[in-house]
C-alpha cells in the first residue's frame, strides 16, 4: 500500500498532497482494498443499521469503489495505522463538490473497536491541513437526523450547520484557513 501522492500547492481537483495523520495514513484505495475496507463496514454494524436499517451489504466495498472510479473528482481512502497492519477506517470524499474550491466528506467511518480514540479528529486535522494547501475554501459534510453521535462530533470539531435537505439531513461546513 502507499500514500496518496501529489504535489503540495496543487489547486482544487489536482491530486492531493499525502494525507498523513499522527497515528494513521490515508491510502488511495483500489479494488485490491475492497476486502480491508467491506471488514470496516462490517466492523461498524451499528452505523448501518441507524443509517441504512441493517448491516452492510456483502458488496458494499464493492459498489463503493465502483462509484468512485467513475467519478474524476472522487477519492476513497483505507485509513491504516504507521505501525502496519489491516484499514481501521474509510473515507470517502469528493472534490469541488458541491462547488470548486468545496471538498465533501461523503463518510468517514471506524470500525467500532477503533471509535473514540481520537482517529476522526487526526484524520479531520489531516484532511483540514491537506485540502487547505491544496487551495480549497471550505470542508463540507451531511449528517442524517438519525446519527446524533455524528452531528456532536463534527460540532466538537467546528463545523457547523449551513443548511438543510429533505429526509432529514443536515449540511455542515468548517472554512478552511488558507494554509
């Protein structure tokens, strides 16, 4: 596996600089991930039961990494520990979305096990930092009504509430300083 390459400096929807946290590292994922990544799905049962009503389908891995090789401005990445060892994490994010200049964060989860050790908030950092130097204004994210636990850790990070979408779903966003 390695990092996701890139040059520093690059504008939006140029490839990102290494995204690097204190204790894990985002690999650029590939089909060859789908195993490492449909375990962190199966790995956070009670994500997709609250978000979807049962668990992860068998192909959900899969049908992800599908849809992000169709689309140029989206990246998922395996989030592994420096130390070596299987992804503890997914994230999916999309560039220049929903305008140039915007990232999304489309997911990022944990497994369980790994939840409230501190990994969302280094990865976030990490992605702040990356995405900053890369020219984008602002980190963007929806989080469904039925996910409070969700809503309070993107709160506790900075984010905060800029609009609404039917079904229930809040839009935050966190302006990113230019780095």
């Amino acid at each position: 596996m390695t990092p996701v390459h890139g040059t520093q400096g690059a504008g939006p929807g140029d490839e990102l600089a290494p995204l690097d946290g204190p204790r894990l590292r985002a690999v650029a994922a590939t089909r060859a991930h789908a195993a490492q990544i449909q375990s962190c799905f199966q790995g956070a049962p009670d994500y997709f039961v609250r978000t979807e009503g049962g668990p992860a389908g068998a192909d959900a891995a899969e049908r992800l990494l599908a849809e992000a090789e169709a689309d140029p401005e989206r990246r998922v990445y395996a989030l592994v520990p420096h130390t070596g060892g299987p992804a503890v994490g997914v994230l999916d994010l999309y560039l220049n979305h929903p305008e140039p200049g915007t990232a999304h964060v489309g997911l990022l989860l944990f497994r369980e096990a790994c939840q409230g050790l501190g990994y969302g908030k280094e990865t976030t950092a990490a992605l702040e930092h990356v995405l900053a130097r890369s020219g984008f204004r602002a980190l963007r994210l929806s989080v469904g009504d039925e996910n409070p636990g969700a809503r309070a850790f993107w709160e506790r990070l900075g984010f905060a509430e800029v609009g609404r979408l039917d079904r229930g779903i809040a839009v935050f966003e966190k302006p990113l300083e230019p780095a």
